[in-house]
C-alpha cells in the first residue's frame, strides 16, 4: 500500500539559505525567526483581506473646499477620472505650530518619492491647516515635487475626520475614501492612533507606510525607545 505523502507546511520547510561563516546556532536560530516572519506576514495579510472586507463607511458630510498650489479645489474634485479611491494623510502643520511635526516630515519625504507609483492606482493628497502658501514653502525646502499639498484652514476637515483634537492641537490621521454611484464614502482611518494604550507599545498606527521604522526593525538595536526623527541633523563627521 502506497505511503500517503503530505504537505508540509510553508513554516516547515527547510530552508537551504546559507552565509559565510555562520555557526550551527546561528542558523538554527535564524531557521525558528524565520518560521516566525512567515507567520506574520501571513497574519499582515488576514488583516488586510478582514480591511479590504469592511461594508462603506458613513458618506462625506461637505464637499470641502481646500486651498491649493492651483487654487481652490473641493473633496470631490481630488478623485481622478477612473480612480475611486482617496487616501488622505493629515499633516501636522497648523498655523499656530512654530515648525512643521519632525516625524510626518519624515514620512512624507520617503513618501514624495512613491507618488507616481501610488498615484497609477490610487488619489492621493496630503492634507495640512496652515496657510497654503506656507506648505508649499515648506515643501520646497524639503524637495518635495510629487505630493498633492491642501490647506484645511477654511474648513473642518481635520476636526471632522480626527486630525485635529478638541482643543485644536494637530494629529497625524490617515484616512481613506471611495467614490460609489456618485457618492463619497470613508472607508478605513487609522485608528490606532486613538485606540486605548496597549503596554509597551506606541500608537505605530501609520508604520506600514513609514520605511524608517521598518527598516530599523531588521537590525540589532531595531527602532529604539528614545531616538525620534528631526526636521534638521548635524552634519556626519568624515573620518579620514
């Protein structure tokens, strides 16, 4: 009688990378991360079929208004003919915050870059309550080309959809939205960031599309608990 033959599961296969010099430790270690990664990446991708799977969210209450490089543009215009789907990342950069937010700076300069990308399948706007004028003189000195820059001040948008708290302060909200039989609809924010305090954790609700910390997370010391990104750093010393 024939052996019944299984699969093993992806986990469980072995796995015949190898590098120079590395002990049996080592591997056997690096095999069990591995095991791990795989788990994980999996469990990434159940959450964004559960995310892909949620019903409409409530319709657009206005057609705001905002403020751009061209002029005036209202909600309903951001949506490019045949692409129905808008992500907006609230900036925080009011008018009354001496300096633009370090760490949103420093996502959306990685991010200025993947626009043309982004853009082929999605909108995408960056939205900020300063003066437009003022963004864009920022953006300038920051050498973004590709970002879709708004100025919220005329309207309650961040208020609205949760980049701006009860006593006006600025947050980094990201939310998305649909267009379906004409209307607009919220579909997803990033609720992380108001969800209640996990221990040991921080809100990390907009990691996903932040290479920074994900790219420290491969290394030895990872992201750290105490290092944040600045709007300015000190030159490298060169050593000769």
């Amino acid at each position: 009688m024939a052996k019944k033959v299984t699969k093993k599961a992806a986990g469980d296969r072995t796995n015949a990378t190898r590098f120079p010099g590395e002990t049996a430790k080592y591997r056997a270690a690096r095999d069990k991360l591995l095991k791990g990664e795989i788990a994980l990446r999996r469990h990434a991708e159940a959450i964004a079929a559960e995310r892909r799977k949620l019903p409409l969210g409530g319709p657009l209450p206005e057609d705001y208004v905002f403020e751009s490089a061209d002029g005036p543009v209202r909600f309903s215009d951001l949506f490019a003919p045949g692409i129905d789907t808008l992500i907006a990342y609230s900036f925080m950069f009011g008018p009354e915050m001496p300096a633009a937010c370090a760490s949103c700076t420093s996502m959306l300069d990685s991010l200025d870059g993947e626009v043309p990308h982004v853009t082929e399948r999605v909108n995408l706007v960056v939205i900020a309550k300063s003066p437009i004028d003022r963004i864009l003189a920022f953006a300038r000195e920051r050498g973004w080309h590709q970002l879709r820059l708004l100025s919220s001040g005329s309207n309650t948008y961040n208020r609205d959809y949760h980049g701006e708290n009860a006593k006006g302060a600025q947050m980094p909200m990201m939310n998305v939205f649909v267009r379906r039989a004409g209307r607009i609809h919220h579909t997803w924010g990033s609720e992380l960031l108001y969800a209640p305090a996990d221990r040991g954790q921080n809100a990390r609700h907009v990691d996903m599309i932040w290479p920074l910390w994900n790219l420290f997370d491969f290394t030895p010391d990872g992201r750290g608990t105490t290092w944040y990104p600045r709007l300015r750093y000190e030159p490298a010393v060169v050593r000769t």
